[in-house]
C-alpha cells in the first residue's frame, strides 16, 4: 500500500517537472516564430530599401512615467509602439528594432531571453525573434549579429539613422545601467564601440538620435560624432515620454537627398512642440552638426577629459556632489565658437530655480565643488 | 489527493510566474502622482495647497524618520540628501519660501504635474535608500 503511494506521488512529480519542461520548451519556442518566409517577402518586394534605421530601446531599469492625465505608461513599450509605426509606414527602408528587456525567469528556474528583435523591410515585418543579450561587457554583440543576418545588400547605398531610447548613458564607471545586471556596464565608449560594427562600408551615419537624458556633452558629442554626422540629442534632462517620432513615419517625404539638417530641424521641432505641450520640466532638444562643432570640441576636449579623469578617480561614490551644468555657465567653457554647427530648442522649467533661464548653449558640462572635495 | 497536489502545483506555478515588478521607485512615482490626480481633482484651491502641502509634509517625516534609523549608508547619504534636498525646495516653491514666489493658485494643477514629472526624472537613477523610505511612507499613510 505504502510502495503504491510512494510510485503515484513519484508519478505524479515526473508529470509535474515534465510538465514544466514542455512549458519552457512552448514559452521559449513562441519567441522565435518567422513571421513570414524570409526569401519570399524579399521577392515580393524585389526594390532595395533605401533608409536603414537601427533602433535600440533600452528596457532594463525603471522606465514607468505618468501623463499628465495620471495615467501610468512605460517609456520603453511605448517607444516601441511608436518605431514599429514608422517601420510600417516606410515603404522603402530597413527597420530594426532591438528592446533590451529586463531578466526573468519562467517557473521560476527557466530564465527567459532578455532581446526582442523586430526586422521591418519595406513596411513589412519579416522577423521577430527574442535573444540574448550581452551577459557581461555590453557593446552590442548579440544585436550585431542579427543585425548581419538581415540587413540588406546595399549598405552603403543607403541613408542610415540611427536612434537610441533610455536613460543618460554614463561617461565613465557605467554600473548599474541594467537593473537586472547591476555589475555589468555600459558607457558611451562602450555604445561608440559596437556602433562601429553596425557601418559595414559607411563612414557615418546620416543622423543618430540620442533620445536619453545629458546626451548633448561635449564628450558624448565628441565620441558619436565619430560615427554620425548629424546628432540629435538632449543636453539637459529628457522626460520619459521622450522625442516624438511622428516625422520618421515619412522618410520618402521628409528625408531627401542633402537636406538632412533640415529633417533635423523639422524633426527637433515636432518633438520640441510634443514635449513642451506636455512637460513642465524644462525641454532642451539640440542639433548638432558634427563637422561645424570640431572646432569647439578640440579646443575643450583637454578641459573635458581632465575634468572627467577627476570624476573618476575621486567621485565614484559620491555623486550629487556632482553636478551638470550648461557649459556657458563655466569660464573655461565659454568660448566665442561654442554655438557653430548647434542648433537648439530650449524652454527652462516652469517651476523651481531656473525657470527663468532663457538659453542654453546645447552643452552640458560637469561642475563640482572642490571645497566639499577637500572636506572629504 | 493527487488531484490536489497537481492543482496546488499549477496554482504555485502561476503565482510565481507572476513578475514582480512593484519596487520603490515605481511607488513614490505613484504616491506623487496620486497626490497631482487628487490637486487636480479638487476645485478649491486652499485645498490643492493642503494636498500638495501634506503630501511633502508626509514624505519628509518618513526621510527624517529613516535617518534617525540610521538607515541611510554612507554610499547612499549624497543621494539620500540630494533627494531630501529637492522635496524642501519644491515645499519652499509652494509656501513661497527661502527666495521662491509663492505658487498662484491658478498654477497648482501644472506644479502638481511638474512635481511628479521631476521626480521621475530624479528617480530615473538607482536610488537604493528609497525602497526603504517608501515603506515608511506607507506605514505613514
């Protein structure tokens, strides 16, 4: 009697663990579905596409906000509601989308892949698969190679954007970037690295799109500037609700041949319009032509890189001793070539200490009170 | 028997399923935006200004209450004080206080919504003292 309970609760734990082996099998499989045949789309759709936007919306960390009408909304999902609109209404452009997701487990034991990749070819959606991301260093790896297994031939024919969604990305330290690997960083340099890859045979990239909080710094300009010639980017604080990507949805329209400055500006005003309509927190919305801002970039980038070596070596743990600031605002900083090839949208808060700042330069710079240094 | 273990498994399998996502940052986003959907909601504004009053009066007891506690790191004291920091000037901002004019009252609904779209900019980095204090806030509450 004793043995027949023992053999059915044995039974009934083997149908339990197999049950959850074939949950995880179903779970992880139902990330990985072709939505159509690959070979038979790019037939159907025998004209090579001639944008190609790379898209990474970073998800791992706290991205809920509110709206003004109280409702809760997260900043990530949203922004991918919005680039899958636009990969829709592009009939001629390449459109992938990464969302780097936070880590979970399924059943409590089956971790479940922390990417979601979309691949959108002429407004059709030719793959949607999860992934793994970098468990370790993050320069892009994973979302390179899915990146190579779809773009199209003509690279260097095409006009490449590129746009990234999430929180300020760090100069310098860079941990605790992603909520769900706190000892993992991720840094401007490290993002610089693993852009490079995404060129193939391009210099640059037409625009970048830095849509995060402090993405207009010298340091930050100065490194993505290598690889883009356009930049579109937020010197101060970006709310969640981020930059409206309305004009993406017409690139044909829009984006023509040699007037990329002006689909900046077009660009940088919609989201300017967008957010001040909604935001009481100031909006500061920059465009900085890459070539023309050389000439302030060299002149300060010793200042820079000494202020950020300080940073480093004496403030790691200390942060709010550290502050931004508009660079106007320093001395060293406020050079006569410091507006060339910037263009900026600036509306101060509307409450607290600065809300009567008029302007902004479109630099944001670091400041530190050297007396509390001493003190500590 | 058996029938009840099997459901007991498929119950526990989905209850742990279930994300957790609820965490500190999230909660004090929530408590500020409850406090703008409430200054919104009232027409009067002598009680917009007791909403908003109370809300920050609220959550500075429960900041002093932590620090007495002496749960605040030094890793986290900069942070802990930057945050503290900004909860009294947005106090001083509504009294009129410390160099501040005073709120209109035809300007509290947009304060409330400036409160809460700061501090989800200021929450936007780690902030780990205040999945403490957002206990105390609601043992306040």
């Amino acid at each position: 009697m004793q043995n027949s309970h023992r053999q059915s609760t044995f039974h009934i734990y083997i149908a339990c663990v197999g049950l959850m082996v074939f949950c995880s099998l179903l779970f992880s499989s139902c990330a990985q579905l072709p939505i159509q045949n690959y070979s038979q789309v790019l037939k159907e759709n025998e004209h090579a596409p001639i944008y190609s936007i790379v898209c990474i919306v970073h998800g791992d960390n706290n991205y809920i906000y509110h709206d003004t009408t109280g409702n809760k909304l997260s900043a990530d999902k949203e922004t991918i509601t919005q680039i899958i609109r636009v990969a829709q209404q592009n009939q001629n452009a390449e459109v992938f989308i990464f969302h780097q997701k936070p880590a979970s487990n399924f059943l409590l034991f089956f971790p479940t892949k922390d990417g979601d990749f979309y691949y959108y070819r002429n407004g059709q959606l030719i793959a949607n698969e999860s992934y793994w991301r970098d468990q370790k260093e993050s320069q892009l790896n994973p979302e390179l190679e899915l990146f190579n297994s779809y773009s199209a031939d003509n690279k260097s024919e095409m006009k490449k954007i590129f746009l990234y969604f999430g929180h300020q990305i760090p100069e310098y330290g860079g941990e605790g970037y992603d909520e769900s690997y706190p000892e993992r960083t991720f840094t401007v340099s490290d993002l610089a690295t693993g852009l490079i890859n995404f060129l193939g045979d391009s210099e640059k990239f037409d625009m970048s799109i830095l849509s995060t909080c402090y993405g207009g710094t010298p340091f930050t300009i100065d490194k993505l500037g290598a690889l883009s010639k356009i930049i579109i980017a937020s010197p101060e604080n970006l709310h969640l609700s981020y930059f409206d990507l309305a004009p993406l949805e017409q690139l044909d329209e829009k984006l023509r041949i040699g007037n990329n400055i002006s689909f900046a500006k077009n660009f940088a005003q919609n989201a300017f319009d967008k957010l001040t309509m909604n935001v009481q927190t100031s909006v500061s919305i920059a465009i900085y032509d890459v070539d023309s801002t050389k000439q302030y970039l060299n002149e300060i980038r010793m200042s820079y890189t000494n202020t950020l070596t300080n940073l480093k070596l004496q403030f790691q743990t200390f942060p709010s001793i550290v502050k931004q600031c508009d660079c106007a605002e320093l001395p060293s900083y406020l050079l006569p070539q410091m507006n060339k090839g910037v263009t900026i949208f600036y509306r101060p808060a509307r409450f607290g200490r600065l809300k009567n700042k008029q302007n902004h330069s479109g630099w944001e710079c670091w400041k530190y009170d050297a007396k509390i240094t001493n003190i500590r | 028997m058996k029938t009840r273990i099997f459901v007991g498994f498929i119950v526990m399998m989905f209850v742990f399923v279930t994300p957790l996502s609820a965490n500190g940052k999230v909660d004090i986003q929530k408590y500020f935006n409850d406090t703008a959907n409430k200054v919104k909601a009232t027409e009067n504004a002598a009680e917009k200004r007791e909403i908003l009053n109370e809300s920050f009066q609220n959550l500075s007891k429960a900041l002093e209450k932590v620090e007495n506690m002496g749960l605040v790191s030094n890793e986290n004291r900069d942070v802990f004080d930057q945050f503290k920091n900004n909860l009294q000037e947005k106090q001083d901002e509504l009294a009129g206080n410390n160099g501040y004019e005073r709120i209109p009252d035809s300007q509290l609904n947009n304060f409330s919504n400036y409160v809460v779209q700061d501090m989800e900019q200021a929450l936007s980095i780690s902030l780990v003292a205040l999945l403490l204090i957002i206990i105390l806030v609601i043992l306040l509450i």
